[in-house]
DNA sequence: CTACGCTCAGATA
DNA sequence: TATCTGAGCGTAG
C-alpha cells in the first residue's frame, strides 16, 4: 500500500466535505441548489444501491429526486408514480433516509396538507418543526 | 407468519 | 372540526 497515495486520497475526501459543507449552507441561507446533484459534481460517492436495497425502496427514492427545490408532494402522489398504493409502507422507507436534505423528503407532506412525519418521528416534535422550517426556506426565494 | 408505520378516505358525532 | 375506523402493502423480525 502506497501511503502517499491513501494521504492524497483522505485529503482529496476532505476537501470534498468541507465544499459539501459549503454548499449545505447556501442552501439553508435560502439559495436555490440541487444538493444531490451538487454532490454528484463534486464526486461524492452515496453509495445509494446499498442503502436502498430494496426495488421498492429503489422506486420510491428516484421518484423522490425527481421533486425539485420549491416543490411539494404526498405520499400518495409518490405511490402513483412508482404505481402502488403502499402510503404507509412509502412512508417506512422515507423515515429510514439515510440522507436527509440531500434526498428531499422534507418535500414531502400529507394530501391534506398536515405536515407529516420526520426523521422517523409524526408526533408534535422538533423534528416536524425542522420539515416546516426546510420548507419554509424553500419558499421564500 | 406477525406486527408495524413520515398514510388515506370514509364514517360518525 | 375532531377523532376513529379499516384498507392497504412493503419491510423487519
């Protein structure tokens, strides 16, 4: 193992994080950016086939990327999309986002206009507070 | 196989 | 409006 190389490679990394950073707070400023597509440009590797295994888990976050900034949706608009009915189940995969803003699920909400869950959690709670904020910042540009 | 959930439409008061 | 069904279905155990 050439440890020069492996020291150009964890810099190289590092330096992609620090522009991640970057541009997750022009982001929340209230710029317009695609983040997932910025970090696709940067070279970050998400490693999406391993966590989403699933072919269903599959459908429901590509069709999710397809939501653009500013934009809302349901969870049985995304059902109609991938053509399933399985809310809930969309739901399931949704709380288990391993990368929450870069895959937008904040963008999602209940059909009748409730806010919906979070990170897991449906309840009256910080998390729900956080998505209203998300989308908040989303509108105001 | 069972239980669960970031849902939804319908019923009831 | 608020609260309660049951349907619906992929996933984890």
């Amino acid at each position: 193992m050439n440890l020069k190389l492996v020291d150009e490679c964890e810099k190289n990394k590092i330096k992609q994080i620090f522009e991640l950073k970057e541009t997750i707070l022009e982001y929340l400023a209230g710029k317009n950016i695609n983040l997932f597509e910025t970090i696709k440009e940067l070279g970050i590797d998400l490693h999406l086939n391993d966590k989403f295994p699933s072919k269903f888990s599959q459908k429901v976050y590509s069709s999710l990327l397809s939501v653009k900034y500013g934009e809302l949706t349901n969870y049985s608009e995304i059902g109609e999309k991938i053509g399933s009915k399985a809310n809930r189940a969309i739901g399931n995969i949704l709380r288990g986002n391993p990368l929450p803003l870069i895959i937008p699920c904040h963008r999602v909400i209940k059909k009748n206009g409730e806010i919906g869950g979070f990170m897991g959690i449906s309840e009256k709670s910080w998390q729900q507070t956080l998505k209203k904020k998300l989308i908040e910042i989303e509108h105001s540009t």
